[in-house]
C-alpha cells in the first residue's frame, strides 16, 4: 500500500466535527486517508469535502478544505493519502 501525505490539519471545530485542512495534493471524495500525529491515528473514508461551505468533489494543492472527521484531531495533524 503507497502512503502519500495530502495535507495538515490547520484547525478542528469541536461543534460540528470538521477538520480544516491545508492541502500539498491533490484529494478526492471517496479517497482514503489517514490522520496520524498529535494523538490521532486512524483512517477513514472521505465522504465529501468543502471550501467555505461549497460541496466540491475534488481539491488541489494550496486549498483549505473542511473533512468531516470520525474522532477530534488537533492542529498539525498529518494527512497521509493511502492507495493501493
């Protein structure tokens, strides 16, 4: 399995669940990925992604997008892409 890091998180609302995260690649709906660092460590599906409250299905590198998230992370949480 090929791990590539996609991004970190750059804050988390505790109220809604969402992870904000800046991106360095390019991430999709339905891809993989895996928060790792600050006492996060698991792996969950993307169901759908967000730029200021606008569903996308793709982002690019450079872009902060919201990921709702199954735990709490923290900032400067890693995001590792994960394919097979």
């Amino acid at each position: 399995m090929d791990v590539k890091k996609v991004g970190e998180v750059h804050s988390y609302d505790e109220f809604t669940g969402y992870a904000y995260i800046r991106l360095c690649a390019v991430l999709k709906c339905g891809d993989t990925v895996h928060f790792l660092g600050h006492g996060s460590d698991f792996q969950q599906p993307v169901a759908a992604l967000q730029i200021e409250n606008d569903a996308i299905v793709q982002a690019n590198a450079g872009d902060l997008v919201a990921v709702k998230t199954i735990k709490p992370v923290k900032r400067s949480t890693n995001i590792y892409i994960l394919s097979t």
